[in-house]
C-alpha cells in the first residue's frame, strides 16, 4: 500500500488526519493515527504500517476493537461533577484546586484561574489516561488521536471570539447541526452541561490508547443545557 492508500484506509476507519487529509506524506498525525489503529487491532503500536498493518487496514472486515457506545471512564467521572461551583467572593473551593492538582498544577492556590482545561485533565487522570499536561485549553488540539465527527466523551475543543489563541476544552455529550453539548469545567463558573456553535470548534480527539468509540447517534438536545453559558 502507498501512504495515501494507508491515509485512505485510516480515513475510512474514522481518523482525523487534519485538513491535509490523503496527501501521501506520513506525517505525525498519520502516525499517530497507524499506532492507534495498531493498538486497537492488537498488532504492535510502532507507528509503522508493515506488512501485517497494511494487511489489517486492507482488510474488508474491521479488525479494530472499538468501545461499545457506553460513557468512557473520564465521562462517568465527570458527571459526577456537575454543579460543582467556584468559591464565593475570596474563598476557593477545594473541590476546583483538586482538578489543578490531579491535573498536574497542585501549586495553583486561586480558582479564579482559568481551570476547564484542568478539568478535563483531571477527570482523565482519575480514569487512569495521561492529559495534555498544559492549561491551555487548545493545547487538547494535538493530543491521543482525532476524531472526523464528535463522540460521546471524546475531547472537543473550540475557538473563543477575538482571540487567535484562547479558547475552551471538554467533554462530548451531545451534538445536533448547530450545536456541541459539552460537559466541562468553568463554564459559568461551575461544571455544567452547555451547548456551543458547532462551528467554533476545532477538534475532537479521543485517548491514543484506547479503542476508538462505535459511530453511534448523539443526543441532539441536553436538558438543562444553556446556550449562552460563558467558556470563561
């Protein structure tokens, strides 16, 4: 198989191989996405496409092991979660340092520091799954592998308007034509279910490590979800 051959094949199996798409250069996200797909169909995740990768990804019938259609670890974590509130005032609330702190940031003392990329570094940590090891909440962009269309739990990141750099991080449960259902931190202040403009987002990505997720149909509406509820 050539290398756009080898793209097509992981294409066709739901990985993200950015806007470059079949190219026919084995770049790092075709890598990322050969050791993924190695490690789903059980084969050694190298990253390179030998002979019994190539004969896996040739094959008609999926190999891969995928993840039934039921919340990831990091997800059920997470929802446990939900209406957790930064402290009032001066105060902090210990519950919002501890996501710093098993995120990786435990010298973080203050709240009001931006914390949904905390968050969802935490939530992967306590389900045994390594974060991007940043604060930044687009730093997920080029972390574990992509996704072509969101999943329930994957990791989605968006753009914040008028910044070229800041944006938002959380967790996938819910999706219609126009709009992402996140499960994340700091939104509102609080971990929260809120819907944002599909066409904000940048990424979904899901743990390199663990086998990609069955195409399932999302919920395209999440009780409780408030559109207008700030990523900041």
């Amino acid at each position: 198989m050539t290398v756009a051959e080898i793209q097509r094949a992981l294409l066709a199996r739901g990985y993200d191989l950015g806007p470059a798409g079949a190219d026919g250069d084995a770049g790092a996200r075709t890598i990322a996405a050969v050791t993924a797909f190695q490690r789903s169909a059980g084969l050694v995740p190298d990253g390179i496409a030998g002979p019994l990768t190539q004969k896996a990804l040739a094959s008609v019938d999926l190999t891969e092991r995928r993840a039934e259609p039921e919340q990831p670890a990091w997800l059920a974590l997470a929802a446990h979660e939900v209406g957790t509130h930064e402290g009032v005032g001066k105060a902090n609330n210990p519950v919002v340092l501890a996501y710093f702190k098993d995120a990786g940031f435990g010298g973080i003392r203050e709240d009001s520091v931006a914390w949904c990329a905390a968050f969802v570094g935490a939530m992967l940590k306590r389900a045994g799954r390594a974060p991007s090891g940043s604060l930044a909440a687009r730093s997920y962009e080029g972390w574990g592998v992509g996704l072509k269309e969101p999943a329930l739990g994957c990791i989605a990141t968006k753009k914040r308007a008028g910044s070229a750099w800041q944006g938002h991080v959380g967790l996938v449960v819910g999706a219609s034509a126009s709009t992402i259902y996140l499960l994340g931190g700091n939104q509102g202040d609080a971990v929260s279910i809120a819907g944002f403009k599909r066409s904000e987002f940048t990424s979904f990505r899901w743990p390199a490590d663990v086998p990609l997720p069955v195409a399932t149909k999302l919920p395209t509406t999440i009780a409780g979800a408030q559109s207008g509820v700030s990523e900041a």
